[in-house]
C-alpha cells in the first residue's frame, strides 16, 4: 500500500501560508520525511464565484506547483489530483509531463479526469458537452508523442502531421496515465488508455454534482474493482498492473483530534482486500503547522506499521 495525498488547498480562501514556495516545499519535504509516496494538486484554473461560495476551493496551477514540489524532493511522487484533460490542447499536456518527468527523473503520474463545472468548460472556451470526446482523443495524443516520432494523428477535435516532441519522458515506456472517474465509462477508459482508476468517494449529491456515478462504501468500490477486472480480462489486459487509488471513507484523518491510527490500519486491510493500491489521504489546510503535523503523525503511526 502506497499513501499519497493532495496539498491541503480545501477552501475558498486559502490559507496564504500554503502556497508560497516555502510552503510548497515545506509540505513536500514533511511528506518524504514521513514516507509517503506521492503528492499532487488540483486543477481549476477557472472557477466561477457561485462554485467558490457553494464549497469549491482555490487552486495552483498543477503542473507548476508539481515541479517546485519536485525541486525540493528525491523520491516524492508527483500524482494531480487531477488534471482535466479537455480543458487544455494534448500536445501541450503531453510536453509539460514530458518536462516534469525528466526534471524529477521519472517521478511523474497523470492523473485525469473529464471534468464537470460548465462554467469553468464556458470560461475556457472548451465545449461542455464535447468533453468525452476531448478526452479520449487526448489521451490518444499524448500516448502517442510521448512514444514516438514523426506522429501524425487526425481525429474529430486534434489534427497534426508529423509531429516529434523532444525531449520524451524518461519513464518508460511513458509516465504511468490515472483515469478518474466513478463510472463504467471511465473504467472503459482506464482498460483501453490508462494504467490506474482514481475512484473518488462520493454519496449520491456529490455524486450528482460531479456528474459522476455514487461511490459511498468499500463495498461499493469492490464492486467496480471487479468489473474493471472483467474488463482487463475481456481486452487481454494483467489487471494486476492497474494501480487503483482511493479513500480510508470513515476511518479519520491524521489531522483530527481523536484520529485513530488503529482504526485506520484496520479500514487498510478492508481497501488492500478490494484491491487498493494507493491510498488518498486527507491533510489538513488551516495552517501550516497543521498540515505539517498531520503529515508528521501519519506517518509515525500509520505509514510506519503498514
């Protein structure tokens, strides 16, 4: 099991002590100390006020912030949390991977996801209701220049001719691709494009507000597990080579006061039996001593004895 978590930017407004660079790499250096394995950051470069005020959150950019993280780290895993694919052109997405993983010498995941705030889609100039499709040429895309040269490609939404992109990732044979999602479809995606599922917990109002299917139990999540297996199974696929993320859901976070290390090595063994692989854990984002004491004490008495 593998522990990993999103730089605690959970409101709007931010704690300003989190998004210098000293905070940055304050958070990232804790983690590494603590023993996790990878650390990200989200993705909205345009939300709207009403999604702020409705409990949205602020954010970086995923990819700069990533690099200062990388920059001040050896072995932390840079995983977005996530990216949304049909807000940006492939291309550009498959060079700054490209970039981050050779600059952190092979330490990058892209995670993606389709995306779901129609206002955010409208701001970007990026069709709403393209969005699928926007993804899974992307994806397409960005497997295809960062394996080879000379790359032609012509689908519904990108065209290019002869296109090489140097230099390539230094992960081989490409930077391991996350798909996100609760869905069948995005189980669909993960068999045909990707190498991990990033499930996310999500009771049936979230759920519908994320345009994505209710994902409340561990049960819940075995279930999908299962057909994503089926699924391997039916196109040829080592589903054993498919990392799966996801959340301790009712276990605590290290940040609350009754947090119970116990109880969340035992939920572990519940999410290891379904077949999780890395775990996202909640950090707290009131300050940064906080956070940083969080990260301290997980690893301590969870990260430890797992």
């Amino acid at each position: 099991m593998r522990f990993t978590f999103t730089h605690p930017m959970h409101s709007h407004p931010y704690n300003p002590e989190l998004v210098t660079g000293a905070g940055i790499a304050t958070v990232a250096a804790a983690a590494e100390m603590a023993g996790f394995h990878g650390v990200g950051f989200t993705d909205h470069p345009a939300p709207s006020q009403r999604w702020l005020e409705s409990g949205g959150h602020d954010a970086l950019d995923p990819f700069v912030a990533m690099g200062f993280a990388a920059a001040r780290t050896t072995m932390l895993r840079l995983i977005p949390n996530i990216v949304v694919l049909p807000y940006r052109n492939p291309f550009v997405v498959a060079k700054s991977g490209a970039t981050l993983d050779m600059l952190s010498e092979g330490r990058f995941t892209l995670a993606v996801g389709v995306g779901y705030l129609k206002r955010e889609f409208a701001a970007l100039g990026v069709d709403f209701d393209e969005r699928a499709a926007l993804f899974e040429e992307a994806l397409e895309v960005i497997r295809a220049i960062w394996t080879g040269d000379d790359v032609s490609y012509e689908g519904r939404h990108f065209s290019a001719k002869g296109i090489t992109a140097h230099p390539r990732p230094v992960s081989t044979p490409h930077p391991p691709i996350w798909i996100g999602g609760n869905t069948a479809a995005a189980r669909a995606r993960v068999v045909a494009y990707g190498d991990g599922w990033c499930p996310f917990p999500a009771p049936v109002v979230l759920a519908q507000t994320a345009r994505t299917a209710a994902l409340d139990s561990i049960e819940a999540l075995a279930d999908g597990i299962t057909d994503l297996r089926r699924r391997c199974d039916a196109a040829g696929r080592d589903w054993s080579r498919i990392d799966i993320t996801f959340s301790n859901i009712g276990a605590g976070a290290p940040g609350d006061e009754d947090f119970n290390a116990d109880a969340y090595l035992s939920g572990l063994e519940k999410l290891a039996a379904a077949g999780v692989t890395w775990v996202q854990v909640q950090v707290p984002g009131d300050s940064l001593a906080h956070a940083v004491e969080a990260i301290e004490r997980f690893g301590a008495t969870v990260i430890a004895a797992a």
